[in-house]
C-alpha cells in the first residue's frame, strides 16, 4: 500500500473509534465525586461548565452526586439515574457528560438506559484539544491522545461480532472478532503517529542543541489552564499569539526571543495548560510538546490570582511537576491578572511561593520586576563542577560539550577531568561524574 493510500485509510477508519461532540447540544453535567465536599462540587461544576462552553456546547441543568460506593455497572446509584431519566425526558437534552472517568461498560449501560449519548470528563477535554489543533503536530497529537482513550472503551458493542476473515475451508479459525479487529488496527495507527511524533520531537531537540551550544538561557511558561500565559507571552515578547478567556486556547508550544535588560538573548516557551485529574494518555500523547518545558532551564509558573480556586490550582500545578520530573528546576511564581479584583480566598499569599511576582499581563503592570526577577535567577542558574571521566568514558565528553561549554579539560593517564558551568537539572543529569567538592 502506497503511503498517501495509508494515511488516506488512517483518516477514513478514525471515523470508526471516535465519537465527535457536536456544538450548540443541549446537556446535563454531572459531577459524582466519592465522599465529596460541597466545595468539590461546586469546584467541580464551576470547571465542568467552563469546559462544556469552551466545547460549543450548551449546559442547561448540573446535577450532583455524593458517591459511599461506585457502581462498576453504572457508576451512579439507581435513585440518580432514575432522577436523571426523568430530566432528560423533561428537558431533551442530546447528551449527559461525568465529570468522571467512565469505562466501556458505564457508557453503554448508560446511554442505553437514558437514550442518548453519555460522555466523561477525558472525552470532553480530547473535544476542545480536536477543536483547537491547528498545526500538523497539534493534530497528530489530539489523534495519539483520542487512540489511546478509547483503547480501554472498545467492549460491549463489538462483542459477539465477527470479522469476514473466517468460515470457509482453509481458513484459521472462525475469524477475528470486530473487537479484536479494531483493537489490531487502533494499534497500528497509534505506532504510526508515535513513529510521526518522534521526528518532531528530533527537529525540536536539534534547535534546543543549538541554543544551549550559544548559551540562550530558556524560560518555559506552566500553569492551570486559562491563567494568562499566551498573554504573558504577548507582553514579554511583543508577539501576537491568539488568546482568548477559554481552557486550552494553546496546543502548540511558541517560542519567542525575550529582551532582559542587562542580558543577552532569552528565550520563552508558552506550552499547553495543566488542568487537575490530567488523563494520563493525553500526557503521553503530549510529550513532544511537554519536552520543551522539560528541557527549559526555568520554569515561570503563571497563577490567575483573581480565581476561586487559586490555591488549588496551584496545588494540582505542583504535583504534575513533580510526577513529571521537574522539581529540580529553578521555578518562579507568577502571579497574573493583578488588573482584577483578587478572590476574597486569595487576599494573602502564601509566604511559600517565593519567589514571585504579581504582575497583570493585561496592563503591563510589575512586567519590569518580573524581568528583573528572570534577570537574577538566571544569574543564578549556573555554577562551577568539575567532572570526572575514565579512560573508558571519555567519549562521553563529547555528548558534555553538546550541552555546555566546556572551559578546560585535563588529560591524565586514567581519564579526563572537564571543567564547566553547569545548570541544576545538568547537575543531576551528569551526577555520576561530577567531582564532589567535599
């Protein structure tokens, strides 16, 4: 098969897994959390309402239930599902979304009680990435990520069912399943995008080599989701990148050059917001663009101070940081939109986000301190090692000097000392050499 015809089949076929939300539907949102708080679920349908928007959809009605017990047929009580049954038939809504992570089995007995399409948490969020992906990257990512939720989906309806492959002399077997079948070639079309992915991620490693070669001190962008940081970026770079009061306006990360009185050139890094109960396939599908903020030297954490649930926020911020690894990087607080009045919640910071700077990517206002602030921090990025390499590693020398300057090295009869200036996450990336001072 000629590659066009492939990737042609690769785009018919995707019809065949996945399910697409339609804008402007009427639905229910129902957030069912174990033992929750009333401020869970208030936080909850707060998010789950502003995500719904953000996909074109139109909420009409939230319905909450306090789970004792999941249900692994139908995740919900029978007195809520028949409560639900009742207002689906007084509304007429198209679709019932959980804020919740559904399996196969929940989705079918559901929808098969209620009559319409029933959707989770993870599905509605993979809806607004789809919407937003523009770039070819952007898109075959949402795909990977799209592949690899409805894997663990494929049941119940394709149970049964036969492919055309077998029954007849000679044949192995009686044929695969429909399920088996679909399984098979999601598979394939998830090795396929990997395969895609991976040539991206090497053209993004080639210009990070570069930069890292000239000495280009990178900034990364982080935070929750709608918390200011294409606007961020648009004030310190003077770029025009889209922004909007949505979650997910940015898929793809954007690289600009930022000016930093006393300085040579910077880097910034915008990358894609962080939202709490991350599924795990859409980082997988992401790595290529979460890399950038993995291989940035600082990381700038951007926080929507005038938000509720700031604090919050910023907890679910650091906890995919450290599950992602990057706690070792120097980190600075920014907290945004200084411009509007702060939540009654957030009057006082915390004195353990430091540093920090309040800014309002809006207005311009405190831009100059926090340009200060990265100023200093990179002033105190690097600092001197020594590093050590027998006879046996010295070709690892050459994989040093690709990532930093090497100032001096010293040949001796069992190996190489090098010396160099180092960031914190090289330091631990080269620990194992690196001459301890002791």
């Amino acid at each position: 098969m000629l590659f066009s015809q492939f990737l042609f089949k690769i785009k018919r076929e995707r019809k065949e897994f996945l399910r697409i939300i339609k804008k402007g539907f009427k639905t229910i949102l129902v957030s069912a959390i174990k033992n929750g708080s009333s401020e869970l679920f208030k936080d909850s349908l707060t998010e789950m309402t502003d995500l719904a928007l953000a996909a074109g959809l139109h909420p009409i009605k939230q319905i909450k239930q306090n789970l004792r017990v999941i249900d692994p047929a139908f995740l919900i009580g029978a007195g809520k599902r028949m409560e639900l049954t009742n207002l689906i038939q007084e509304l007429q809504p198209q679709y019932v979304i959980f804020d919740h992570v559904l399996s196969g089995v929940q989705t079918r007995n559901l929808e098969k009680q209620f009559n319409i399409s029933v959707f989770d948490r993870n599905q509605l969020i993979l809806e607004i990435f789809a919407s937003r992906a523009r770039s070819h990257e952007g898109k075959l990512q949402v795909q990977l990520a799209q592949l690899l939720d409805q894997m663990p989906r494929m049941t119940g309806a394709w149970l049964g069912s036969l492919s055309r492959q077998g029954g007849k002399l000679g044949a192995k077997g009686p044929g695969e399943k429909a399920l088996e079948v679909d399984r098979r070639r999601a598979r394939e079309k998830i090795r396929h995008i990997k395969g895609q992915l991976k040539k991206v991620s090497r053209a993004r490693q080639q210009r990070r080599t570069r930069r890292k070669k000239m000495q280009v001190p990178s900034f990364a962008l982080i935070g929750y989701t709608n918390s200011g940081k294409s606007a961020l970026l648009n004030r310190l770079t003077n770029s025009r990148v889209e922004t909007k009061n949505q979650p997910f306006m940015t898929l793809d990360p954007t690289t600009r050059k930022v000016f930093i009185p006393g300085m040579s050139t910077a880097v910034v890094t915008d990358t894609v917001g962080f939202i709490r109960h991350l599924p795990h396939h859409l980082i997988e599908a992401f790595k290529a663009t979460l890399e950038e903020a993995a291989q940035a030297d600082i990381l700038l954490h951007v926080i929507d101070r005038a938000c509720p649930f700031m604090n919050r926020n910023i907890s679910v911020v650091n906890d995919l940081i450290e599950e992602l690894g990057w706690q070792n990087k120097p980190l600075l607080y920014v907290f945004n939109k200084s411009d509007l009045p702060p939540s009654e919640r957030n009057l006082t910071l915390s004195p353990k986000y430091q540093p920090r700077a309040i800014i309002s990517a809006k207005t311009g206002d405190g831009i100059e301190k926090l340009l200060n602030q990265m100023k200093s921090v990179v002033e105190n990025l690097k600092q001197s090692a020594e590093l050590y390499f027998p006879k046996e590693k010295e070709h690892e020398v050459y994989n040093l000097s690709r990532e930093t300057e090497i100032q001096r090295t010293e040949a001796g009869r069992f190996g190489s000392v090098c010396v160099t200036q180092m960031t914190t996450q090289q330091m631990a990336e080269w620990k194992d050499h690196i001459i301890s001072k002791d």
